[in-house]
C-alpha cells in the first residue's frame, strides 16, 4: 500500500507513488480480515436461517402425524433430534432424521414377525448403469419400466417377485423418482429412507403411508 504526495514540477502535477507504509498494509490487512469475518458470520447466518425453517416445518409435520398415527413425539434436544414412534399392528415404528448439511430421514419399522430375507432397492442412477455395464448384477423381474428406472437386490429373487405386486411395483417406482427414497430389508427391520425432511403433510403421508403397505405385503406373502 503506498502514500501518494503531490509533486510539483516543470509541468503540470502529477501523482508518484513515493513510499510503501507499514501501517497502512496494516490498516487493509484488518479491514479485509474484518470483511473476511463478516461474510463468514453472514453464512452461517443465512445457513443456521435455513435450517431452523426447515426444521419448523418438520416439527410441524410430526405433530401432525403424532395425532393421525396416536404415536409418542419426542422434541429433541442438543444433539438430538425430533423423532416419532407408534405401533402399526404389533410393528414398531420410528420416523428419526439426520439434521444438517446432509439431511437424511428415515422410516424405521421392526417387524413383529422377522423374515430371514434381505433386499435393497434405490433409484437407478449413471453410476449404477455403469456398474451395470461393468457386470454388476441386481435381480430383474420382467417388468420393462421397473427394471429400467431401480436397482433391486436380494436374498431370495422368488420372494422378491411375489413381494412387488403390480400396486407395491408402482409405489415404488413413485416414492424412488419423486423421494429418491431407498428401501432397506435385512431380517426384521425394514428402512425407508430419503434425503430430505417432511415438509408438508401429504409427502409424510405417502412415504408413510408406503411403508405400512409394505408392512402388509411382506405378512401376507411371509404366511405362505
């Protein structure tokens, strides 16, 4: 940074840069440090702003579905989160979340009655069609648009085939484009799980209300 005198000579004035202050690289130094400081606190405004919407609005929806489902609500508190838990015939049901920069909701169900099966299914995506491509192998049930659009994983491909009717098919092909919702079978617990929050009451209930119905699939087909 420089001090700048005014010279007069045989012409007309001019400026020169004539000498370089230690105090005034400290004056900048602080003033953008200072700036520095602000943006960073600005941020985390905005960001701690956002969250704490996104985080009302899915208080809200929880209070919602505490009356609709007569479930226990729990606020949360420091680190932890809002949760939900009810019965659905004998299941236990928890809807828990991950808050932050990588927000994750899940929907937790333990089965009353355990399978020893396993199955995974999620959206399919680029990364996936190159696995594919490569040779990775997940199980195809001969439905064009299904086997096109998830990647499907499992134990038992029979049980699999008679667990996707055409309803269950369906379903998921909505709540894995829409949601990009995962679904998670290993023995007695089944997950379904997103990367976002509830933030309105007929999303909760469709994702939701999914989860049940596939509750209902896996005990009829589980009795035969």
């Amino acid at each position: 940074m420089v001090i700048i005198y005014k010279i007069k000579g045989r012409q007309k004035d001019k400026w020169e840069n004539i000498i370089t202050t230690p105090m005034v690289d400290q004056t900048f130094y602080y003033f953008f440090l200072g700036l520095l400081i602000a943006l960073v606190a600005f941020t985390f405004f905005l960001l701690a702003h956002y969250y704490h919407k996104q985080e009302s609005k899915y208080m809200q929806v929880l209070k919602y579905q505490q009356s609709k489902r007569n479930a226990n609500f729990s606020k949360g508190f420091f680190l932890k989160d809002p949760k939900l838990e009810f019965f659905y015939g004998g299941n236990e049901v928890k809807i828990d979340a991950i808050i932050g920069r990588a927000t994750i909701t899940f929907i937790e169900v333990k089965l009353a009655h355990p399978t020893d099966k396993k199955m995974c299914i999620y959206k399919e995506s680029y990364i996936s069609k190159i696995g594919k491509t490569l040779g990775m192998k997940d199980i195809e049930i001969g439905f064009d648009d299904f086997d096109r659009n998830v990647v499907l994983k499992g134990s038992d491909e029979n049980f699999i085939r008679r667990l996707l009717s055409f309803d269950i098919r369906e379903k998921v092909l909505g709540i894995t484009d829409k949601f990009k919702a995962s679904i998670n079978l290993n023995d007695d617990l089944l997950i379904i799980t997103f990367p976002d929050l509830f933030q309105d009451e007929q999303s909760s209930d469709e994702l939701i209300d999914f989860s049940l119905k596939l509750v209902d699939r896996i005990e009829e087909i589980s009795k035969y």
